[in-house]
C-alpha cells in the first residue's frame, strides 16, 4: 500500500499520470528551514520527516509512505512560498533573466528501509517587465508556489529552456520516485500500479 504524504494536488496528479495506486495522508509539520542550511539538505529533511510523520500512524507493515519537498533556490538561496504578493512580486524580479534551480527531496519509508534522495532541474527564465509582474500574480497562480511559479501554468511562456526533470520542477520527480519505489517494494510492481 503506498501512501502520498502531500496535499500537493500536482504530486497526486504526476503519481496517479504515471499509473500509481495510492492514498494521500497529509503531513502537518513546520517546513521553515534551518539558519544557514543548505538547499538539498532543507527539502531532504522535510522530506523525510513528512514521510516519518505518516509512517508513524500505521500499524500496516505492508504500508510504504513517500514524502516529497520542493523549493527554488538562487545563489544558494531558498525561495519558498511566497508570504503575500508584495513577496511573490520580490520572487519573480529576482528569478527574471536568470537560471536557477528547482530541488524536489523525496523520502521513502517502508518496513525494511527508508530512501532519501533528491532531484535538481536548472530553469532558465526570460527578462519579466513589472507589467508582466503585476499581471502574472493577478492571476492567483504564484499563491503557494515555491518560487513563486508553476511551470505548468501562465509562466510557462518565459522558460525557454530547462536542464534535467520537467516533473521535478512541477513537484515530484516521477523517474527518481519511481526507482526508489522499487527498492522499496519487496512485493511485484503491479500492486502498486494501475496498468
């Protein structure tokens, strides 16, 4: 039995796309990161720990719970969610006409083991006017969005180019999931796949 514990709506969507059954159990924990810690080691701990969390309230030995974490950095730095859209704004001016990265951490826990691992997508983005700004974050779509953006959405139209997984940067690396799946999975792959 997997167990998604997210409430990103994108990570069910990408899970169930690439034929997964599962079940979704949210996990409720602080996600601010540490002084000074670094990208991977952030959205790995909050990986981790989501997938603990959820873990923790089964007495199913058969469950395996997938916890994932996905945030912006540039120069090192983590753009979470933003706060508001002054926040958002302050985002995307910093994110216009560079590359940056996109980190998702996943954590897999089952009876016998627990993966940790991450993904990490180089995202290019063109120059963005205020004009483009302002209208972008009047659509709503920047609202709880690491960066600021969903590369599935409006913003789509100022990413000329990306290095590495598109999935990772929608919030849940599918190839990497679904590799630590199998390890951690000692039954066939079809009792954890609809096809």
């Amino acid at each position: 039995m997997l167990v998604l514990a997210s409430a990103s709506p994108r990570r069910r969507e990408l899970l169930a796309q690439a034929g997964f059954q599962f079940e979704v159990r949210p996990a409720h924990i602080p996600e601010d990161p540490h002084p000074g810690e670094d990208p991977i080691a952030y959205v790995t701990r909050l990986a981790r720990q989501k997938a603990e969390a959820v873990y923790a309230q089964f007495a199913n030995p058969e469950a395996v719970v997938l916890g994932a974490d996905t945030t912006v950095t540039l120069d090192n730095h983590i753009l979470g969610k933003p706060e508001n859209q002054e926040d958002a704004a302050r985002m995307l001016r910093l994110l216009s006409g560079r590359t940056h990265r996109v980190i998702t951490g996943v954590a897999i826990i089952s009876a016998t083991r627990t993966q940790v691992a991450a993904e990490v997508t180089a995202v290019q983005f063109l120059t963005l006017s205020e004009q483009e700004i302002a209208s972008y974050i009047a659509t709503g779509e920047p609202n709880d969005k690491a960066g600021a953006y969903a590369i599935q959405g409006f913003a789509a139209r100022w990413i000329p180019r990306i290095e590495g997984c598109y999935f990772n940067v929608v919030g849940l690396p599918i190839s990497l999931v679904s590799s630590l799946l199998e390890n951690a999975i000692d039954a066939p792959r079809a009792a954890i796949l609809n096809y």
